[in-house]
C-alpha cells in the first residue's frame, strides 16, 4: 500500500441524503479503492483506473 494511505472520499454520485453512500479512494498508484461509508470495515472492492472510469462511464 502507499506510504500515505488512502484518502478516502464520499463519491460524487452518492446521495446526500445519509442513505446510500461509497467512499473512493483514488490517489494510490493503479488501483482505486470502493468501500461502503455505513460499514468501513466490511470490505474493500479494488479497480483498476482504467476498469472504474468505465464503470462511472455506464452508470
């Protein structure tokens, strides 16, 4: 993992509402990181940038 970390961010496409909610991390060299903001510790999804700016793309 970077030295630094992830830094994590509220996605631009969750809602405001305090329901549904994903944190990207996309500051680590090839990799973007997807969690759920509710349950932080339940798992992390892994994109390649190339893989998750083709599925904000379709969305």
């Amino acid at each position: 993992m970077d030295v630094n970390g992830p830094r994590w961010r509220t996605a631009s496409r969750s809602s405001n509402n305090g329901g549904d909610c994903v944190e990207v991390a996309d500051n680590l060299p090839g990799r973007v990181l997807v969690r759920d903001s509710k349950d932080r510790a339940g798992g992390t999804l892994t994109f390649t940038p190339d893989a998750w700016r083709a599925f904000v793309a379709s969305r």
